[in-house]
C-alpha cells in the first residue's frame, strides 16, 4: 500500500521527467510527388525543417544539436 507522501514523491519525480524533455511541436508538412514530405518542427522555440527520419530521432529525445541541424532565420516580413 503506498503512502501519500510516496505517491507524491513519484509525482514529483514524473514531472521533473517531464520537464527535463525537450517538446517537438510539427508546425507544417509539406507534401511533394514521389519525394518524402518534410516537416517544419520548432524544439525549444527555434524552428528547424526536417525529414520523416529526423523527426522520429527527435520523438525519440534526441536533441537538434546532436542531429547537425541548424534553424531556420526567416526574415520578418512588413
């Protein structure tokens, strides 16, 4: 039988895990005929266009720097 001060520290220890993740958010995919789509994803406020394979490298927690990607600079248009 747990206690409620164990169920709170497993609590705890949960959201620190899930804190420590990074987060991939898919903003687009772009589809092309007989190519393999791409997806413009932003990890850690930084935007980065990626392929099928990179994606799931950073589902699987690998981080943008590990994989050799650099963001994307958009100029900001008026």
């Amino acid at each position: 039988m747990s206690t409620p001060t164990s169920r709170q520290v497993k609590q705890r220890k949960a959201v620190a895990e899930a804190l420590g993740r990074h987060k991939v958010f898919v903003s687009s995919r772009r589809f092309k005929a007989g190519e393999e789509p791409t997806y413009r994803v932003i990890v850690a406020n930084e935007a980065y266009l990626v392929g099928q394979r990179t994606l799931d490298q950073l589902y699987q927690g690998y981080r943008p720097a590990e994989l050799g990607l650099e963001p994307l600079h958009e100029e900001m248009g008026e």
